[in-house]
C-alpha cells in the first residue's frame, strides 16, 4: 500500500477517495493566508488614505494573489470571501516530499546538540485545572518532543506559581470565615467558590496572606 499511495504521488495525483482512504478537500487549497483584512485596515489607516488608494480587501488581495509567482512550487493561488487568498501548492511538488517521506522516513536536520528548558502548563494549583492547561500541556510536550527529535537535551518545567500567596489567601479568609476551624470542620463544598471570594476580596487579604 505504502509503495503505491508513494507512486500516485510521484506522478503528481491528488487522491480524493481511494483505497488508501486519503481525502482531500480541494476548493480551498493547500494553505490559507487570512491576514489580508487585518493589514488592509492598519495600512489604511495609515498610508492608503494620504495616497489616495480606495482599494477594498478584496481587491488588495486580488493585488497580492497576482503578485504571488507561479513555479515549481506553488500552482495558483485564488481570491474567495472577504479577503481571503487559497494557496494551490504544486501536485508534483507534494508528490515528491511526500514519497521520500513514505520511503524513507522523517531524517532529522543535523543541529548540534544543545540544552533546552521548556516551561508548560504551570496551573495555579490553588485553583481547579481547565482545559486551558491541558492545551498548554499538550502544545508544550509537542515543543519537547521535537526538540528531543532533533538531538537537544530537554529538561521540562512545571512551574506552579507563587503557590505561597494563594494558598494564604484561603488561610487567611477560612479564619476569618470560620473563626473555630480547630474545633469545628468548615462547611466548604466548593474551594474553587470559596478561592474567588477571597481573591475578589484580594485588597483586603494580601497584608493577610502573606502574614500566613
């Protein structure tokens, strides 16, 4: 299977539905350049205007599109919605990357051996998780992955805060709060509740919390 989804490929086929169930969604490209409003509207607000250039996003992305050489490696590119240009890469182009990569595999760059410190998800441990840290958790392995990939010594870094301040905070509001807590357990069925009361509270506990 593997020797021919790498001849189809060599021979510059896009395959949209084979036994090789590989898919692809043609009408938009193979990439998508979506800044072109954005950089429409700071370079009208800044030169456009003085020199009397009125030209809409569309248009200037049609500009842009234009602009873009047709070679080996690029195929065509087109303009569709607000401003928005698809990027149509070169069938053959494709087809040869990705047949020596099904032939011979991912062969890493040579880069000579460094150390690297990759700090990620560092949740505030005071608080519950989210999925907030499961996204940097996830993006920062990737990071550590490649690095490891390329020949780097990685050391991962998790690094929680200045845990010290937050958790005086929930000291120093539970004393206040339930003044006999020795003696009397606290009806807290929820620290995440019974955290932001203190914090929206912060001006008054700081001196407090870190007192603790």
């Amino acid at each position: 299977m593997t020797e021919s989804l790498a001849k189809d490929f060599v021979n510059g086929v896009k395959i949209t539905n084979s036994m090789n169930s590989h898919y692809v969604v043609e009408d938009y490209g193979d990439s998508l350049m979506n800044r072109v409003k954005d950089i429409f509207q700071k370079a009208q607000k800044k030169k456009l205007k003085s020199m009397n250039i009125n030209e809409n996003p569309i248009q200037v992305a049609t500009n842009i599109a234009d602009a873009v050489e047709k070679d080996d490696f690029i195929q065509k590119t087109e303009v569709a919605g607000p401003g928005f240009i698809n990027i149509f890469l070169q069938p053959q182009f494709l087809g040869s990357h990705i047949s020596k990569l099904l032939q011979s595999g991912i062969c890493p760059p040579k880069i000579a051996k460094r150390k690297a410190l990759v700090d990620f998800s560092s949740p505030n441990i005071a608080k519950e998780m989210h999925v907030g840290h499961l996204r940097s958790t996830i993006i920062g392995d990737s990071i550590c992955r490649l690095l490891e990939f390329i020949g780097f010594e990685v050391l991962r870094i998790n690094h929680i805060g200045d845990w010290g301040t937050q958790f005086g905070m929930l000291i120093a509001h539970l004393k206040d709060r339930f003044p006999n807590y020795l003696n009397e357990t606290p009806s807290i069925s929820d620290l995440q509740a019974f955290y932001k009361v203190c914090f929206f509270s912060i001006l008054t506990f700081t001196k407090k919390s870190k007192n603790r």
